[in-house]
C-alpha cells in the first residue's frame, strides 16, 4: 500500500508544481527607486541608463510605473496598442529583466488599479468597445465593484508576468491608491484586491498596494501577504474634514504593525520627488540633504493627534527599514535622460 502511495504522489507532484509558488518579497526590507514611465515615458536604452544607475547606487530593486492616466508604457495583445519607443514589447521589457538581474537588481512592474487608469481604458475603449461600457467608473478609474473590471486586469498582469517572472524574486504593485467612492464600496475593493493577489499568487508573483485606500475596518478582511507601500495617510489632503475622517478611518502605520503586514516607507514628503524639478539647484539641493540627513526608514507620513498632516511621525515598531524613492513625471518632458541618471547618481538612502 505504501508503494502505491509513493507512486502516486509521484504522478501527482509534477502537476502540482506546474504553478509557481509565490516567494515572500524582499522589498519591505531593501530599497527600491521608482520611475514613473506613465507621465515620463523611456526609451528601453535609457531604462538600461537608469537601471546601471540604480545598481550604481546599491538599489535593489527599480519599480517600472508603466502606466497612468497620460501613457501606456507597455505593448498589451489583449489591449491591442503597438510596441514604439516608448511602448516597450514583452520582449524589451525580458530584456531589461535580465538586464537589471545582472546587476543584482530585481525589476518591479507596476500597473495601478483600479484608478489611474486612463491611459488603459483609452485603449480598452479602441479595442473592446462593450468591455469598456462595462468597467469604466469614470475617465481614470475601473468599476472595481464589477466582476469584467476584476477580469481586464487579470488579463492585463497574467501578460505582465509573462516578462517579468524569470527573476529570484516576483513582485507586482497593483496600485489600489486614491480610489474613489464610499466607505461602502470600498468593501468591493477589498474584494477586487484580494481576487488580483490570489491570482497572482498562484502565478508566483506578490503582490504590493498603496495605503491611503485601505480602510481601517477593511484591513482584517485584506490578504495577510500584501506589502503596503506607505505613503501618506492622508492622501497629501489639507482641509480639515477631511484629515479628521481620514484619521479616523485609513489605516495606519500602527494598525500594519499590530496586523503583521509588511511595510514599505514611501513617505510622501522625504521620499518623493518631481523629475521636472531636477536640475533646479535649491530643490535637488534640499531632497537629497533632507533625505541624507534627516529621513530614517522609521519616519512616516500619518495625521497626528491634532489632526494635521505630519510627515516626520516616528514609528520605531516598524523594525523592516525598507524605502522606496519615487521619482513622479508630471509635468517633466524637458527633463533628459542624463539629467535624471545624474541625479539617481547623487542618491543617499538610509538603511
């Protein structure tokens, strides 16, 4: 009887290694840079540019934002838009893959959902008409309280995977940030997360979400293996009622912590900077001083007890030390690729 067993376990054992299982990711306790290809498109040789840069500097990982509102950085089949200088092929973006591999660097792809979608339902709208009626919120934004809005972007990363998987480590930021609606949808968003990171997980990948979209009442119902990258508690709000509702109800660093979640800090104000302004002396001069000298990994951006935005909180809890640096494209075409490799250059992260 044992024999048998045996036997059929070996029959069994390579079917159920056909899926790869996904690795606990390594971000929340490395550091990564962030380049927003969706407002500032790259050539794949001026990715390979910053990539060097990024190694140069001991990154670990570089985040590829591929896209936004304004431009799809990626060629989709199911999306049906053409590869161009600025819209990198699967086999481009296998390139640069093995590219930043070879240089120890792990290669993040990031596609926000269900917001910052316009670039996407632009092309959903060209290419699939119906589907489009179906999951467009609005201009930016998928209906993630609809089932089809859950399959598009199942369609869209199980291509995304395709390029990105032969790599130790296989991360995906499926965005989740700034999304619109009540606290009543927001259930749905849960919901919407959640059946992306399942998926995803089986296809070997992690998953990572923005913060300021996850409720505090939400956050027990949240996958327990989704990173968070923490940037801002209060979505970078000013006005006093909403600060006092967002306090109230968006989680967090302490709620992470007290849920085990892995955190990374994105701080929105020591860790965020604009590529339009590089080049400006007293601006790049203040970032990266700011972030040199005062920024510690343990230093997030929440609303304090009076209700003010407050982005030098000190969480000493958070033992993980992971930082991501984003560079954000808006408003940036005047800004070369030197100009930016230059500066990347001049980076000093806090471990």
């Amino acid at each position: 009887m044992l024999i048998l067993i045996t036997f059929c376990l070996a029959l069994i054992s390579p079917i159920a290694t056909t899926a790869q299982a996904a690795r606990r990711s390594q971000l929340a306790t490395k550091q990564g840079l962030l380049i927003d290809l969706g407002r500032h498109p790259l050539s794949e040789s001026s990715l390979k540019r910053v990539i060097t840069a990024a190694a140069d500097q001991h990154f670990t990982y570089v985040v590829l934002h591929l896209s936004d509102n304004e431009h799809l950085s990626f060629q989709s089949a199911y999306l049906g838009n053409r590869a161009s200088k600025t819209v990198l092929s699967p086999k481009a973006l296998k390139r640069l893959v093995t590219f930043a591999n070879q240089r120890q660097l792990q290669l993040v792809p990031d596609v926000d959902l269900p917001s910052h979608a316009g670039a996407i339902l632009k092309q959903l709208k060209r290419k699939h008409g119906k589907t489009y009626c179906a999951v467009k919120l609005d201009r930016e934004t998928l209906d993630y309280t609809s089932p089809k809005a859950i399959t598009v972007a199942k369609k869209i990363y199980r291509e995304l995977d395709g390029s990105f998987k032969n790599q130790p480590y296989r991360d995906l930021i499926i965005g989740a940030d700034e999304v619109p609606g009540t606290d009543s949808d927001y259930r749905y968003l849960t919901k919407f997360v959640n059946q992306l990171n399942r998926d995803q997980n089986k296809r070997g990948f992690t998953t990572v979400v923005w913060n300021d979209s996850i409720l505090k009442k939400q956050l027990p119902k949240l996958d327990a293996n989704i990173v968070v990258n923490y940037w801002s508690q209060s979505g970078n709000h000013t006005e006093r009622t909403e600060l006092v509702n967002r306090r109230a109800k968006r989680v967090s660093v302490p709620n992470l912590v007290t849920r085990n979640r892995q955190i990374i800090n994105c701080n929105s104000y020591a860790t965020y900077y604009q590529l339009q302004y590089i080049g400006n002396v007293a601006y790049d001069t203040y970032f990266l001083n700011y972030l040199r000298d005062d920024y510690t990994p343990t230093m997030f951006n929440e609303i304090d007890r009076t209700n003010a935005n407050h982005n030098r909180t000190l969480e000493p809890s958070v033992t993980t030390r992971g930082t991501l640096i984003s560079l954000w494209g808006h408003d940036s075409q005047q800004t070369s690729t030197t100009a930016i490799v230059a500066f990347i250059h001049r980076l000093s992260v806090p471990k």
